[in-house]
C-alpha cells in the first residue's frame, strides 16, 4: 500500500467516500480529524446580487481601521461638511 494518501494527523489510508481537508496545498485531512475555522469572507458590493469584490479575513474585519492614518477617517464628534 505504498505511495497511497494518509491522514496528517491520525495516519489512516483515506477511503474513497472520505470527507478530505486539503491545506496549504501539500498536507491531507480527514475532516473529523481536524476542526475548520472560518478565516476569510467572500466581499460582494451591495445590493445583495452585487459585483465580487474580493475576499477579507477576521483579522481584516477587526483592525481595518487601524490601517488608516490619523487624518484619513472621521474622528467620533468630528462633524463632516
């Protein structure tokens, strides 16, 4: 049984009807074996049917503002014309 696929984390042959993780393009997963985080999100301009925009992680979501430099958004009370 040489050369044939097995799990990362818990050694198995996979099977032929066996729910496979694939990650960072060179390692294989049973899917029970691993636990899936969800870490990007598909952005779509609204409306809801609108243009692909690209993708964004958690992190993104999270710190996005701390990208900016003061003077590039609008301060809390700041009032705009």
């Amino acid at each position: 049984m040489e050369g044939m696929k097995k799990c990362g984390s818990c050694g198995e042959i996979f099977k032929e009807f066996d729910n496979i993780v694939f990650v960072n393009e060179q390692d294989y997963f049973h899917e029970s074996c691993v636990v899936l985080v969800p870490v990007e999100y598909a952005v779509f301009a609204k409306p809801k049917d609108g243009d692909f925009l690209g993708t964004s992680s958690a992190d993104d979501l999270e710190v996005a503002l701390l990208m900016f430099d003061e003077g590039e958004y609008i301060e809390e009370g700041e009032v705009t014309e």
